[in-house]
C-alpha cells in the first residue's frame, strides 16, 4: 500500500485528487504557493562543495542556533560582506 508521511492513500483520496484535477486548477492561486523571497527578488541556487569537517561543523551550529544550513550560510555571508 502507498503511504504519504506515513498515511495510507485510499483509492477514495486518489478518486479525489483526480476529480480535482479534471476540475482543473486556479493557476493564480498555485502561483501563490512555495517559498517566500529572501531579500529583493528571486532567489537562486548556488552549489557549494564543502569538505566533511566545514560540513559537520556547519551542521552543529545550525543545530545548535536552532536554524537551517541555508539560513547558516545566508548569514555568514551577509555578515562577511557587509
């Protein structure tokens, strides 16, 4: 059986998410999903390579300021560039 965060999906919920598909979608109201700006525009991907030792460190000090790697790294770097 199929799972979504640990939950069975019944054929029921499969019959509704097709009904609702067929319905079609408020494409400007899924425009208006996902994730909030982080500053004066889009935001975009920039790959970095960091070795195991930067990584854990980076990791432990998210952990431990309660944040994300991305919002870590974020603000080292404004604070580096300012």
């Amino acid at each position: 059986m199929e799972t979504i965060n640990g939950q069975p999906v019944t054929d029921e919920q499969i019959q509704a998410w097709a009904d609702e598909a067929e319905a079609g979608y408020d494409i400007e109201a899924l425009r208006k999903r996902g994730r909030k700006p982080l500053g004066d525009g889009p935001a975009r991907v920039v790959p970095v390579r960091l070795d195991d030792t930067l990584l854990n460190a980076l990791d432990q000090r998210a952990e431990h300021d309660r944040v994300t790697r991305s919002e870590l790294i974020r603000a080292a770097l404004r604070a580096y560039v300012a």
